[in-house]
C-alpha cells in the first residue's frame, strides 16, 4: 500500500514537462531569514502559500542518482492553510519535489506534520486535480512557517500591489547635482536614480548647520514631496540593496556629491540580505 501511494506521489510530478522537472535544490535556510530575504522570494514568487506537511517521500538513489552526497530529494505534499499570493484558483493540496542537507538520520529535517511557507511557481499536468504541483523558487524556496514571517509576506505583497512598487530596485545613477543654500553651512545634493520598472526615483540630501543630514527621496518628479526612506518598505528595500558603492566618475569628481552620496548609504542602511541570489 505504502509503495502504491508513494507511486502515485512520484507519477503527479512526472506528468510535468520533462524542463520544468529539474528540481532547484532546496533548504531550510540556516537561521531565520531577514526582512529582505523575505520580500526577495516574496517578489519573485508568483505563488506564495502556508500549507501543512502531510507526505513526504524520499527518493531513492536509483531515482535520483544526481544527488550529491549528504543530499537528499524528496516528494512533498501538503494540506493547503492560505493563499497569500496565487494567480489562479487553488486545489485543497499541493507538491513538489525538494531537495537539501539531511538530519543526523539522513532524512529530510522536516516531516509529516510541519507547517511550512511555500515560495514557488505552477506547474501544469499532474494527473490529479486536487493536488497543484509547484516548482520552488531557488534554493530556499520552502520555509518553515510563523506568525512573524507570514506577516511580513503579507505586507509585502500588500506594498507591492501600488503602482511601480515592485520596480524600485535601485540599478545605477543617472544623474546629480549639488547646490550650495543660502544659509553658510547648508546644502543639497540630488541624485537621479535608474530603477528595475524605469520609474524616476531621486535622492536627496539635504544640509542645514547644527543638525545631521536629512536622506529624503520620492518616486515621483517633485523633489518637494520627498520623504525618508522608511525601513521594512519596498522603496527602503530597492535603496538599501541597489545603490551602488560609487558614484559614476562624471560625479565622484565632485567632493560635495562624493561625502552625501557617503552620508546617504550610511543613513539608509545595510540592505539585510543574506541569501544568495538566484
């Protein structure tokens, strides 16, 4: 019976086409992932899903000769708990293949039982309606679930629902300018920023005697309007691990332009990342 069910599991992911089979290695990362990581696979998943763990079926080296040693792959399947992201309408169950480091039994260090965040793709086929294959996004594309990290995932795709929000990532400097105030000690440096999505995003620092530099910036075309950066948003988020360390030589040749475009980085932070990206 055992051998029955176990076939079954293995023939819903082979009905998919022979590419999309190739399993991306996956793994419990090993410490809770950042905010970043989060919204990272958040953004490149179209699906995103809690579900319960209740198969899992290790396959053997006959099966999956490709696994390197200390490795293994296994068919999971789960009860689904929530959609937080899916473009279409899902079946009470889901599977897909996973693969990673082992326990000190040689098996998979999560069983029947285990609530898990699931960052993947559809696949089509599979023979049986009511489960949905998925292909994980990257290596870390299953994770166990809590409270916190569903709540972060949630925010994201909330964020990400706003129009060019999911563009903002940070991929050069276009421009810049620096201006002296009218005020002795009081300045401002604007920096045009290239995004992923071709919005305009523009950088402001801004200098006034006595107090510490203000970092402001605005997706729109009115530098009036920007604000600071705030943590934990997608605009935080396409700052903190897109601008790049150096200004363009055209600009680094302004000292001025040089110690904000500094003072700016520092302000706005580390980016947090501490996944390997896909």
């Amino acid at each position: 019976m055992l051998l029955l069910r176990i076939s079954s599991s293995f023939l819903l992911l082979t009905a998919v086409p022979a590419a999309a089979q190739t399993p991306l290695p996956g793994n419990f990362a090993p410490a809770p992932l950042s905010w970043t990581d989060l919204a990272d696979l958040a953004l490149a998943s179209p699906t995103v899903i809690r579900a319960s763990v209740n198969r899992v079926d290790r396959l053997s080296k006959r099966e999956a000769p490709d696994v390197p040693p200390g490795e293994v792959r296994a068919l999971v399947r789960a009860d689904l708990s929530a959609a937080l992201a899916s473009p279409t309408v899902l079946p009470a169950e889901a599977a897909w293949r996973w693969q990673g480091g082992t326990d000190a039994r040689g098996r998979p260090p999560f069983g029947k039982g285990a609530d898990v965040l699931l960052f993947a793709s559809p696949l089509s086929g599979g023979g049986d309606p009511s489960v949905q294959p998925l292909q994980l996004t990257g290596r870390y594309g299953q994770q166990p679930w809590s409270a916190d990290s569903e709540a972060v995932v949630r925010d994201v795709l909330k964020q990400a629902l706003q129009p060019g929000a999911r563009g903002l990532m940070v991929t050069g400097v276009r421009d810049g300018f620096f201006s002296e105030g009218e005020v002795a000690g009081a300045s401002e440096s604007q920096f045009f920023l290239r995004t992923e999505g071709g919005a305009p995003l523009t950088l402001v620092v801004r200098r006034t005697p006595g107090q510490r530099p203000q970092v402001l910036a605005t997706t729109g075309e009115l530098v009036d309007r920007a604000q600071p950066p705030q943590p934990r948003t997608l605009l935080w988020r396409g700052l903190a691990c897109g601008m790049p360390q150096q200004l363009p030589a055209t600009l680094a040749a302004n000292p001025a332009l040089t110690t904000d475009w500094a003072a700016a980085r520092r302000m706005i932070g580390a980016c947090g990342r501490t996944l390997p990206q896909a």
